[in-house]
C-alpha cells in the first residue's frame, strides 16, 4: 500500500538540508541539471542574509511519504508588491517534486492555503523568490543547462501544474548568441554612433566606487522597467546584497553605462555563466571547489555570459537616440567579452511581449532556445 503524502513546514537546518536536498535525487539522470552550491542557497534561504525577507512573508514547505522527501515549495507574500499592484496575488517558488500528482496537489494546497490565510486571492509562479530572482518554469529548452540565475526543470512539471488547475500568466524568454569572432552588423553601428557623438559617453563600471556606481545601475533599471508586467523595485538593501555578490565576480568592463550629456540613460550587466565552473561539484565546494572555483574566475576568461540586465530611462522609449545608447551599452560589453575570447552569449529573460526588445535582440543574432511560463490559479 503507498504510503499518504504529508506536507509540513520547514523547521531547523535538518529540514532546511532535506529541502535543499530534494532536487538531487530528481535530476541524477539528468545531465543538464547543475546543481547549486549549498553555500549560496543557504544565505538565499536566510533571512538575515537575503534582504528579500525586509519586505516579504515566506514559508518553505517540504512533502514526504515516511520520512523520505518527495517534494518541496515555498510560499511567499511580498509587501512591496501587494502596495504596488493590490491585487491578492501571493507567489511560489522552488518547485520541485516526483512525478506523482498526488504529491504537487498536496504542495500546492499547502502553499494556496498559507497564502489564503495571508488574504492572497491569487496564487502565481514560479518565483524563488521575486521577479528580480529566477522566474517561471522551463516549458522548452530541457536540451541545454540554464546559465547562471536560470532554473532547469523536468518535463513533467507544466503537465501536473495544469492538471491541477494552474494557466499561463506569462512567458519569459532566454536568447542565445554564438559569437563569431565580432559584433553584429547593427550592434557595431550603433556603437561607433554613440562613439563618435560628443555628446554621448560610454564607459565601464567604476568598481573603486561601486555603491554610488550601482545607485546609478538600480536607478536605470527601476525606471527602464517600471512599466514591465509584473515588475517590483530593487531596494537599497538589495542594491547592497547585489554589490557583494560582483565583488569577486565581475571586473568593471562586465558592466556598461551610457551617458548623454552627462546623464546616466542606459547601461548594461553582464555576468559570468558559473554554471559552467559548477558543474560536477555536486554543490559541494569542499574538499576541491574552492580550488577550482578560483580558478576558473582568475585564471581564464569564461567561455560563457549572461546578461540578466538591461535597461534604457522611459523618457528615451521609442526614440532614435534611444536605441542607439542601449544598443551602445550591449555593444560595449560585448566587444570586451569577444576580446577575451568569450564564446557565447545569454539574453534573460525578456518578456514574450516586450517586441521591441525581442526585435533589438533578433536583429544582432540572437535566438530563442529557453522558454519559461509564469502560472497561476484563483484560491480565494
């Protein structure tokens, strides 16, 4: 006889190992999965570590038949999304799970009925945590690992969410470039544009000022996407977390802001793909990660990047001027990272939606390979 399904909350660092743990039994098969380091999941699960915690509610369940884990998810109620769309939406996350619907039904009731309790009217995700987080889950491109920041997932997922009652918010997609040695056509005109105009100056991040230099990077971005479905505003605390995570990861020229007489207008991120450096330690940094992880960051360029950020001050929308100093931004990160040697390249996630940036990205070489669905179900 199967044993029931029991679900309770996560309760001291045994449950929060089990939580953590989960996921490597589901993907042992799976090549593609790279498994995160449990360093860095426990401080994202830390709500002293994880300013997300400042403006949000968050409860992590775990699903078990015995004693074994066969499931995990979290539900959470953001407070500064609440003020900002007043909608009854509360989220969940870090969905991972057998292939068993009897186990996602009793995930999911406990997740809707933490958030019902919490006034939620509306259940959304998957988020772990925010939108500013890893968003949605992978619907399409199971073929490839997910670059750094990106979730992997099994197939069966969207096939249990929606039997169990859960429809499409909204896709997000990723774009893959193969660079070739040099810029795109149109990206390598709008760069020699913005560089021949007195008036516009690009350059790379000031690391040596980085807190006032991020100011300048969140500011863009809050404004750039404050129209975005779905989008929330980095904090100041959040500014300060991201700070901490690019001190070791990134040099300034992985970073690009554009300026137009004088004014910080567009910039953009990219990142190192350390997926690609994590793969094969298991989660695991010690005995030898560390030894490797080191020297992956600084002893060769990476062979891969992602950029997770982008953005353009709303009041050059649509204009002439406009395209040009975003696609200067992109242009400049990307002709420092094909110096170096750089191989290849991810846009994410941009909002299936958002055409005038999918045309920009399309229009220099990039192509979709990765699609993730945001879900939702009414629960009140």
């Amino acid at each position: 006889m199967t044993q029931s399904v029991a679900v309770r909350a996560v309760r001291g660092k045994e449950d929060l190992k089990a939580f953590l743990d989960v996921p490597f039994a589901l993907y042992a098969k799976d090549p593609n999965w790279v498994a995160p380091l449990y360093v860095e999941r426990m401080e994202h699960l830390d709500p002293a570590k994880n300013p997300y915690y400042q403006h949000a509610e968050v409860e992590l369940f775990l699903a078990l038949r015995g004693a074994r884990p066969v499931g995990r998810i979290s539900a959470q109620l953001c407070r500064l999304r609440s003020e900002r769309y007043n909608d009854g939406v509360g989220q969940f996350g870090f969905l991972e799970a057998e292939n068993d619907p009897a186990v996602f039904a009793a995930l999911f009731e406990s997740a809707a009925d933490w958030l019902k309790q919490r006034g939620a009217t509306t259940i959304q995700g998957p988020f772990s945590f925010s939108i500013n987080d890893e968003t949605g889950l992978l619907i399409d491109g199971f073929d490839t690992p997910p670059s750094v920041m990106m979730g992997h997932g099994l197939p069966y997922y969207a096939m249990r969410m929606e039997e169990s009652g859960f429809t499409k918010a909204k896709d997000v997609i990723a774009y893959d470039f193969i660079h070739k040695g040099e810029m795109p056509r149109a990206l390598n005109s709008a760069y020699r544009k913005a560089l021949a105009d007195k008036d516009v100056t690009l350059r790379p991040l000031d690391k040596k000022q980085l807190m006032k230099e991020l100011q300048i990077v969140v500011s863009i971005a809050n404004d750039a996407w404050s129209d975005n479905w779905g989008f929330v505003p980095w904090t100041e605390e959040e500014m300060t977390a991201l700070a901490n995570n690019l001190k070791m990861l990134v040099t300034g020229d992985y970073i690009a802001i554009a300026e137009y007489k004088g004014e910080p207008v567009a910039m953009a991120i990219t990142l190192p793909n350390i997926n690609d450096w994590i793969a094969g330690l298991n989660g695991k940094l010690l005995p030898f990660g560390w030894t490797k992880l080191a020297w992956s960051l600084y002893a060769r360029p990476p062979e891969a990047v992602r950029m997770p950020l982008m953005g353009l001050r709303r009041k050059y929308h649509g204009t002439p001027l406009g395209a040009v100093l975003g696609m200067a931004a992109i242009g400049r990160v990307m002709k420092y990272h094909l110096g170096r040697g750089t191989k290849r390249g991810e846009a994410s996630w941009i909002l299936e939606d958002n055409m005038p940036m999918r045309r920009m990205i399309e229009s220099f070489g990039g192509l979709p390979y990765k699609t993730y669905r945001v879900y939702e179900k009414l629960i009140g």
